[in-house]
C-alpha cells in the first residue's frame, strides 16, 4: 500500500517535470500538403493557428495569435 502511493506521488511528480506546459492546450492536426515535398500544413483545433513546417512534423511551440514568446 505504502509503495502503490509512493508510486503515484513519483509518477506526479515527474508528470509535472516533463510536460511542456506552453503546449498544454495545443492540439495540431495536419490539413494538407505544404509548397514542398515534405512540408505539411497545420491547424491548431484549440486556438485556430495555422503553420507550415518545413519537415512535415507539427510545430513544437504554441503558435496562438497575441501569445508572448
């Protein structure tokens, strides 16, 4: 029993360590083909930003108009 909330107390923890809170609320889906041959485009569902990457991977960083860097 003693192991079982310590075990959940750790995996809190490293909850909190690790996730990357400006992205919390970002949830990007690809809408198409970008101008090039791995480009992809991308929609944020939470906020409605949208972005071309250059590697067809979703961008890392949260992208919502009028938010700070």
């Amino acid at each position: 029993m003693v192991f079982a909330i310590a075990g959940l107390i750790v995996a809190f923890l490293l909850i909190l360590l690790f996730s990357n809170r400006p992205m919390r609320h970002c949830r990007w889906r690809a809408q198409g083909r970008g101008n090039g041959e791995k480009s992809c485009k991308f929609r944020c569902m939470a906020c409605g930003a949208e972005t071309i990457t250059a590697d067809g991977q979703p961008p890392r960083e949260c992208l919502r108009p009028g938010r700070r860097p």
